[in-house]
C-alpha cells in the first residue's frame, strides 16, 4: 500500500533518519536510486529523451512507406530483421505495430512522463520554496514504476509477433482478440501491463505533486503568488488523479475480456466463420472509458507546456503575464470541461444526435478558454523589450501551433463536419499540431530556459537558434499538408493508398511530407549534441542568467539536496514584476520585500509593506 | 552534508497546518473513487445498451455487508481506545476488526458460490460479471487495509500508537471506514440496478 510507505513527518525523529543517509550517500543513492527531485527530473528527461528518438524513429521509417511505397527498404534489415521481407518490402502488420507505438511511446511516455515527471519534480520544490517534495520515497517509487514500465514496452517491441499494434487507443474487438492480429496476442499482455505500472507511476507522482503545492509552498508564498508553472503543473496532476483511475477501470475489463472470457466489450463476433461464445458486450463501452482518460490525457500533456510557456514568454518579454488571474482560471476551466466533452472522439459511433450535439456544444465552449490563452500569450509579447532566447523562441513557436492545430479543433468538434474527416489525416494533422508539436515545443522551451539551473552550465545559444528554425519550419511542412490529405479522405493508420486511384495526385505531397519529416527529425541531433555536451563542457552559468523574478534562481548555481544551504527564502511578491515603472532594475524577485522598493509600490502595495 | 537540521527545522514549520500523509490518503481515496465511478457509470451505459441479463442478487451479500459494518465499528472503538490509551484493548481491537473482515471474505466467496448457483458466471453476460469485478475489486482493496492493519497492529506493540501518535490509526480508521462506505455505495448500486 502506498499509503503506508509517505516518508514526511513533523517528527523531529525523521530528521536523524534522514541524517545518517545523508552522509554515507553513494553513487548509487545519489545519482540512481535518488530520492532528491532534482535527480529524479533529470531521470525523468533523459529517459524521455530516450523514447523521444525511439518514438521519432519509427515514425520516419513509416513515413518512408507512405512517402516512398515503392522503397526498397533491405537497409533497414540489420534494425528490423524479418519485419522486412526479402523483397525489401515493409511487413503491413509491423506498419500497425510502429504507429501504435509511436502513438503510445509520445503520448504517454514522452509526453505525459517525459515533460510532467521532469518539470513538475523539478520546478515544484524549487520554484514554491521546498526543501524537497512532500515524499522522497514514493517520488522514487514513482521514477522507478515509469523505468519498469518502460523497459516492459521496449521489450514488447522486440516479440517475434511484434508489439501492440491496435492504434494507441487499443480499441476492442481488435485489441481483446489474440486472434484478430499478432500483434493482439503477447504484445498487447505486455502493453497492458505496462500501463498498469505507468498509472501506478503517474499516481504516484500526481499524488506527490499535489501534495507538495498544498503543504510546502514557503512563507508568503500564496496561491495567488504562485507562479503559473505551478498552477499548470498542479492542475495537470489534479487532472491525472481523476481520469488515470478510469483508464485503469477501462484496462481492467479488457485484461478480463482477453485472458478470463468475460464479454464487456464483446459480442456476436465471427472469426474465420466461426462465432466466438461471447455475447452481450459492446465495443463503444470502451471507447467511452477510454476518452473519459483519453480527452483529459491531452490536455495532461498541453497544460505543463503552456504553464512553461507563461514563465517563459513573461520572463523574456521582460513583462508581467497578461491575465495573470484569466489565466489561472481558463486552466481551471479547461481543466472541468476537460471531462465532460469525451464522446466528441465518437461521434461517428452511432450515438444518439442529441447527445452528438451537447458534447458538440460543450466541446466548442472549450475553445474559449483556449482562445484566453493564446490572447494572453500575445498580449503579453505586445511592446514587449523582447529578447529572443532559444527558449523565448520555443515558446512563441508553441502558441503558433497551439492556435494554428486549435483552430481545425472547431472544425472537428462539428459532428457534421467530423463525420467527414474523422479518422482522416486531418484529424492527425490537427492534433499532431495542437498537442504534439505545441507540447513538445513546450518540452524544449523548458529544457533550454532551466539548463542553467539543471546542470549550472549554459546551452549553446546558436545551436539552439538553428535547431529552432529547422524545428519550427520543419513541423509545419509536416503537418500543414496532411490537412489538405486528410480533406481528400486519406483514412489514418492505413498501410498504402497506390491501390486507390483517386489518391494518386497526392504522391508527390506524401513524398514532399516524408522528407520534411526526415529533416525535422535530423534537426534533433542538433538539440541533442547541445544537451549533452554542454552538461560536461558548457559554459559556467551565472545564477540567475535570464534575470528572472522565480525562487529556482535564488539557489547556488548546482543547489545540493536541501535546495537552500542556508533558510528557505520568503516570498513577498507576485513573480511577475517585470519592467515595473519606478523600479531600478527590470526585475524584482520575489524574494525583495515591498519596503524596499518604495519607488515603484502602488499604494496597496505601500500598505502591504507596513505588515512586512 | 550541509544543514540537514535547517532543513527539517523549516519543514516543522510549515507542516503544522496540515498533514501531509494525512492528505496524500484522502487523494489514494479520491483515486480509488473515479475508478469505481469509471465501472459503476460503465455498469449503467452497458445496462442501457440492452442484451442485460436479469437476476437477484444473494441474500448472502446483505449479510456480508452487515458484517463489513461491523468491523467498521470494531475499528472505530479501536480508535478511540487508543486515544485512551488502552493499548491492550487496541490489540485486540485490532485483532478483531481483521478477523471480521476475514469472516466477510468468506461471505462474499459463498455470495459468489451463490451466484453460480443462479447461473450467472464471471464469464457470460456482462450483467453478472460487473458483480464479480465490483465485489473482486474490493476485496483487493480490502486486502490493502488489512496490510495496513497489521502495520499498525506493529506499531502498537512498538508502543508507537497511543495519544500523543495518533496519526497511524486515524489514517488507518479513516481507510478502513472508506472501505466501508465503497461496499455499501457497491452494494446498493447493484441492489437497485439490477
Ligand atoms: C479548440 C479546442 C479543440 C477542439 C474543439 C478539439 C476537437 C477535437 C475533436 C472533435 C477530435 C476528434 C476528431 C476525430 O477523431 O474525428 C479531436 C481529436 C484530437 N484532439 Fe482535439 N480539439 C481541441 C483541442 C485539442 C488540444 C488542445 C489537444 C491537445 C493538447 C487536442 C488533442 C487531440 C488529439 C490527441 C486527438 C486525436 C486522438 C486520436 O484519435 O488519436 N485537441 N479534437
Ligand atoms: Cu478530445
């Protein structure tokens, strides 16, 4: 029970526990079985950034199927083996296996894990004024469930009949069937419990997170001086808490559908003429299980990117946050009407159209929050003495893809116009944009901004422009086109279209699509070389180089476990005092108290001051 | 290293408003709510999509729930012996919330040999098997705060439960009476469903 295992204690009797570890800490308790957040984010990154490459990889190798079906891909034996037959041709269920893994790997790996576990650990205690989270343990438990989960998926791939291979959703009858393809047999077991161990990783940390904002923000740090990171990263893990348990009710009937022979979601099923004895169930019941998670799960992914995005765009637009309050309340809003607009994935499952137009409209009514924030952001930009870090860069390049994958969101949410365009390209396009690419920017434009304070070196600047603009452009060549492809009625996760002639106009844009791709992909390596290199060879950073107002830049410029060698600063200000009229610098952190800046108080400042 | 004392001296500081263990149990709870809400609502989407098999549900899980309310009580006097300090009677409080829940093990196992009597299995129409799962899971869950019990039962032999250090039982109480109330939510869903 993991209830039993939370380590924080207000006896005094903990702190000697904790005090011998402390000084017999080895490489091993130090760097890998760490309980220290520090640690365990950059555990959390790098094993994002290993899925990362893996989770682009395969995407590139089927976007050299639809691009080029006529290939020969023999060079790609050495990696895939038998999945490529003698002829040099692509085995058609390893194409299924690679996009649902690539669907599984970013979205919930990359994505969820990768950008969640690393910025929530790491920002949370440093950026409230926290020693540490409120549980070491279970944040440890809670790396190490995600690095058990992960080795389970890798090893899936490696199967003689192949990993999952149902789409990302596994959706019922083909992912219950062992039969239905090869994919459905051990794989999808493997899949599963994967899973299961990554809800188990994800409720641990949500808990831990949620926990922490409550419990350990410092003194004068109030919800209302919380820096949107930390709303973001908060609501995110409200988020999980309540749809990862619903997945887990979701996986529970289908792991009872496929190894005990009960029939949630089966019935009047053929295989091979033969009807299989399950009667009763029904398919849509999943689906409907399934969005309960899958609707909020995107924005789980989106909401730590835009929280990112606000420190970011703030900070380097040398301006307050525009909204400071809207925004916190569109991420509540977003986050409530996040679970109540699912069945607008189903729209085309033969629902009752009244119900198809109340989830049209609730749907539709969370673009406005949305809209909020895409203003915000552009506001905020407005006049602003812009400085043009890679991670500023990053993070303007997220708003661009959130409003431009944001807008065909309307055009989806139409039932009438997604009974076209569902489970087309469009739809890949739309989200790949919106969530995908937006997401990652996200992940990016964190990583850039807190190299400094992650490692106590700089990333090189330079690198990091070119790495952008490849970035940046290359994901709109990408994604742009597949609109125009998925309008026409390209079907997604589909193998080849060279039997449809009505598709043949389309050759060239595929191959055009799949080149960007390949570009995009290489622009990584750029990002990569920066990373890596710079951890051990960067240039010393400064303590605080983007003269930012936060707590995290108040710490040593590689802060030891504890955070603060001395007591833990007071807050005494809002962290977006930027460029504030009357003041000296063009940043007062939030560590200054307000009698010490009588030039540039308001008057309720003035008074606030008096309290101090 | 350095000033490990700084650090536990300001987490003293702030922990006085609330607890930490004590929230991070009320959200494991809030957790295991959505996921029984996520089956009971798929109970009823399925029931309204028809092919549902009608049949009544044992007696013998009217008992059973009797039963679990028992122990509840028995934990609950368990509690509040040991705000009194008793630690003798907090053992056998203890023991005796255990072994009724074990009795209610029991019960629901010929609840389910009852259901085989009626002819409904784990494996046919989903009707039937959503009451496996509801009362299996449970039980899983109830298997959890018998592993809690019994770390609580050791401490109290550690003389680490009494007055003073409370926080074990209380969120051990808090568990068990969760449990309680899950069953009968579970139970009268199923009762006025089916
Ligand atoms: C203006 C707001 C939005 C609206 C109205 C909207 C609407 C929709 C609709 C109706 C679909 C289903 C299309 C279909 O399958 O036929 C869809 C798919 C999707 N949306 Fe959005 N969306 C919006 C914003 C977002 C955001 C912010 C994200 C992520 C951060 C997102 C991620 C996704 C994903 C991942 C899918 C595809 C899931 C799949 O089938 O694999 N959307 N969206
Ligand atoms: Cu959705």
């Amino acid at each position: 029970m993991s209830i039993t295992d939370i380590q924080v204690t207000d006896e005094a009797v903990h702190g000697d526990d904790h005090h011998e570890e402390h000084h017999e800490q080895s490489f091993i308790f130090k760097y890998i079985f760490s309980t220290d957040h520090k640690t365990i984010a950059k555990q959390f990154l790098i094993t994002g950034i290993f899925w990362a490459i893996l989770g682009g990889g395969l995407s590139v190798i089927f976007r050299l199927q639809l691009g080029f079906p006529d290939m020969n891909m023999g060079f790609l034996q050495p990696f895939l083996g038998d999945w490529i037959s003698n002829s040099g041709k692509l085995d058609p269920e390893f194409y299924l296996a690679m996009i649902t893994m690539h669907g599984t790997i970013m979205v919930f790996f990359v994505l969820t894990a990768g950008l969640s576990g690393t910025f929530s650990n790491y920002l949370i205690p440093l950026q409230l004024g926290a020693r540490d989270m409120a549980s070491g343990f279970m944040n440890l438990l809670s790396y190490w469930f995600f690095f058990l989960s992960s080795v389970i998926m890798f090893i899936s791939m490696f199967l003689s009949t192949g990993p999952a291979s149902g789409g990302w959703t596994i959706y019922p009858p083909l992912s219950a069937l062992p039969q239905a393809m090869s994919g459905s047999g051990m794989g999808m077991t493997l899949w599963l419990v994967s899973m299961v161990f990554f809800i188990a990783s994800t409720l641990l940390g949500g808990i831990n997170y949620i926990t922490t904002v409550i419990n350990l923000r410092t003194e004068g740090m109030t919800f209302r001086r919380m820096p949107l990171t930390i709303w973001a990263f908060f609501i995110t893990a409200v988020l999980g808490l309540l749809s990862f348990p619903v997945l887990v009710a979701c996986v529970l009937l289908l792991v009872f559908d496929r190894s005990f022979g009960t029939s949630f979601y089966l019935s009047e099923i053929f295989i091979g003429g033969e009807a299989l004895p399950n009667l009763g169930g029904s398919p849509i019941l999943f689906q409907h299980l399934f969005w309960f998670l899958g609707h909020p799960e995107v924005y789980i992914v989106i909401l730590p990117a835009l929280g990112i995005t606000s420190e970011v765009i703030s900070t380097n637009s040398r301006k307050p946050i525009f909204g400071y309050t809207a925004m916190i309340g569109s991420i509540l809003a977003i986050a409530f009407l996040s679970f109540i607009v699912w069945a607008h994935h189903m729209f085309i499952t033969g629902m009752n159209p009244f119900l198809g137009s109340i989830f049209m409209f609730l749907t539709l009514i969370i673009a406005i929050p949305s809209a909020v924030k895409a203003f915000n952001y552009i506001t905020t930009l407005w006049k602003g003495n812009l400085v043009f870090t890679p991670a500023m860069l990053f993070s303007i390049g997220l708003v661009s893809f959130f409003i431009s994958g944001g807008l065909t969101g309307l055009f989806l949410g139409n039932a009438a116009i997604d009974i076209n365009l569902h489970d087309t390209y469009f739809v890949v396009a739309h989200f790949h944009l919106v969530m995908g690419s937006a997401a990652f920017f996200g992940l990016l434009a964190g990583v850039y901004h807190w190299f400094p304070k992650m490692f106590g070196r700089m990333m090189d600047e330079k690198l990091g422009y070119i790495h952008f603009w490849l970035t940046f452009v290359g994901v709109y060549l990408v994604f742009f086109p597949l609109h125009y492809i998925g309008i026409a009625g390209f079907p997604r996760r589909y193998y080849s279209f060279t039997n449809f002639d009505a598709f043949s106009s389309f050759v060239d844009l595929n191959s055009f699509v799949t080149v960007a791709a390949i570009i995009t992909f290489g622009a990584q390596f750029i990002f990569l070389f920066n990373f890596f290199y710079n951890i051990f060879k960067g240039k010393k950073a400064p303590l605080n180089p983007w003269n930012s107002n936060t707590l995290e830049w108040t710490t040593p410029r590689v802060p030891e476990h504890g955070n603060w060698p001395g007591e833990i600063p007071k807050v005494y200000r809002w962290p977006y005092d930027y460029s504030k009229p009357g003041a000296e610098d063009d940043f007062i952190p939030q560590t200054v108290p307000y009698h010490k800046t009588k030039e540039s108080n308001t008057d309720f400042e003035n008074e606030e001051s008096k309290k101090e | 290293m350095e000033n490990t004392a700084v650090i536990f001296a300001n987490r003293n500081f702030k922990l006085k408003s609330v607890n930490a263990k004590k929230f991070a149990l009320w959200l494991f709870i809030v957790s295991i709510c959505m996921l029984f809400a996520g089956l009971t609502s798929a109970y009823i989407v399925k029931k309204s999509d028809g092919r549902w098999l009608q049949f009544d549900m044992p007696d013998m899980f009217l008992y059973s729930t009797l039963v679990l309310v028992l122990s509840s009580i028995a934990m609950h006097w368990t509690y509040l012996k040991a705000k009194d300090n008793s630690l003798k009677a907090v053992k056998i409080g203890i023991t005796a919330t255990a072994a009724i829940a074990v009795v209610f093990f029991y019960m629901q196992y010929l609840s389910w040999v009852k259901l085989v009597a009626q002819d409904v299995f784990l494996v046919g129409n989903p009707s039937g098997s959503f009451v496996y799962i509801f009362s299996g899971l449970h039980l899983a869950h109830l298997i959890g705060g018998l592993v809690f019990l019994l770390v609580v039962f050791l401490d109290t032999i550690n003389y680490k439960v009494h007055s003073k250090s409370m926080l074990a039982i209380e969120m051990c109480t808090t568990y068990w009476h969760f449990l309680g109330g899950l069953w009968i939510y579970l139970y009268l869903f199923l009762v006025m469903n089916n």
